[in-house]
C-alpha cells in the first residue's frame, strides 16, 4: 500500500531508478543534444521523460497506478501524434512560453518503459525508501517539474517562405534523415537542424509537397530550445541556416523582403 501522506510518497522519488533516468533526461536535453543531436539523444529523451513522468504522477496520485500508467501512455500517444498540432497552436497564441514536438511513430517505443515504472514504484512502497530532510524531496520533485517544461519547451519564430528543390520528395525526406535530421513524409513535415553561431542548435520546420521530380518546402517557422530566436536579425537567421539548406539543394523562388523591429534583411538565395 502507498503512504497515505504526500510527504510519505515524496520518498519515493528517492529511489535510484528515479532519480537516474532524471538526469539522463537533464543531461540528454540539456548538453548531449546540442552535442550530438541524432536518434539517440531523441530516444534518450522519450524513454526517460516517460519513465520519470509515469512515475512522479503514480507518486502524486499515490492510488490507481495502472489507471495513471494507462492515461500517460495515451497522453504520449496523443502528443506524438499530428491531433495534439491544434492544442499546441491554441497554446503558443498565449503569452507564456511556446512548445513543440516532432511527429514520429517510432517515439511510441518509448511506452515500454512504463510497465518499469509500474513495478518499481510499487517495490519502492512495499520496499520503504530512507527518509530524507523535507527540503531534498522537494528539491527533486521542483527539478523534475522543470525538466518535464524544459523537454517541450521553445523559442519559435513565424516564416512563410517558399523554396524549390530539384531532388524528389522521397530522396529528399532520405537525404535527411541520413544527416540525422527528422523528417516525416506521411505527415507532409521535414526538420532541417543548423547551428546557430553564437548559442547552439536551432531548427527549420517546413511542409514539404512532391511537384513531379521537384519537391517544394514551405518554411513555417525557426525553433530552438537553446537560442532566443526572437532575438535574432533575420539576415543571421537565414546566414546560418544556410548551410542546411545546401543540404537539400533548396533554392528561395524569389528574394522575399522580411521586414521586423530589429533588421530589414531579404532572404538569402542558396
């Protein structure tokens, strides 16, 4: 049975699976992504953040823990799923923080670990875990709170640009993909990664359409979880963003003047 105290159930979070599969989420977000961003650093983040969410919600909810199991799986499934694109556009209107996520099925892999978190939950409460001073469950639960933002969390900005690529959609979707990049062509998404030069990795999110051989990319927006896009000229922007570009052979139709309080700059052709 858990403890019938919050304050009891907050020893859980204790426990060293926890606090471990925490800060592999932290680390993965936080430094190996901008060092190594591929599959792997992805991966990391899906299997940790369920894990150590499934688990800090059984903590909190201390009751019905295959229900709350079974509402993360579905949430997940939800929010790596084109259906949670309306939520998330209603959400970034506001004025808090933006989010985002990347659509791909293959992230659903990630619900294995939830039968972990199930069953070590449950052996930490039968099991009893050492009674730390108030202020250090507190202290993880605020750090894991924070690490559950953090994952989604981004500084965004608005494009609408249009660029022609002479390589087929499919070859296209491959080329990146092998530069391990994301890219969904079901979805009609691709994600371009570049390095911004002064503070880390950003992205380009385009709509991608096949026209016969050529394939047409729709920039929507600029993301970065580690960079104040906002903050940034577009000339920089589009400067630094040129090299993924290249990448793809992507070409602008035609220069296109984009004009806000910091810079007027015209987009570079590539």
């Amino acid at each position: 049975m858990p403890p019938s105290t919050l304050h009891a159930r907050l020893n859980a979070l204790l426990h060293p699976a926890f606090v471990s599969a925490l800060v592999v989420l932290v680390v993965n977000d936080h430094l190996l992504k901008a060092a190594f961003h591929n599959a792997v650093t992805g991966k990391l983040s899906d299997f940790a953040g369920v894990f150590t969410f499934a688990y800090f919600l059984g903590v909190l909810a201390g009751r019905r823990l295959v229900l709350v199991h079974l509402a993360v799986a579905l949430a997940f499934a939800w929010w790596k799923s084109p259906a949670s694109q309306p939520f998330i556009d209603a959400w970034n209107t506001g004025p808090w923080f933006d989010i985002t996520r990347v659509v791909d099925p293959t992230d659903l892999l990630a619900l294995l670990v939830l039968p972990a978190s199930l069953t070590l939950l449950r052996r930490a409460w039968r099991m009893g875990t050492a009674a730390r001073r108030a202020w250090v469950r507190w202290t993880v639960a605020l750090v894991a709170l924070l690490a559950f933002t953090a994952t989604s969390r981004v500084s965004r900005r608005d494009v609408d640009l249009t660029y022609l690529s002479p390589v087929p959609a499919d070859a296209l979707v491959a080329t990146v993909l092998a530069q391990e990049g994301d890219a969904d062509a079901s979805n009609g998404e691709l994600m371009l990664f570049f390095e911004m030069e002064s503070c880390g990795q950003a992205w380009a999110r385009f709509e991608i359409q096949a026209a016969g051989d050529l394939t047409l990319l729709r920039l929507r927006r600029i993301e970065s979880h580690q960079c104040d896009i906002e903050g940034f000229g577009w000339e920089q922007l589009f400067n630094d963003m040129r090299p993924a570009l290249s990448l793809v052979q992507a070409r602008l139709l035609r220069p296109h003047p984009i004009t806000d309080t910091a810079t007027t700059a015209t987009c570079p052709e590539t």
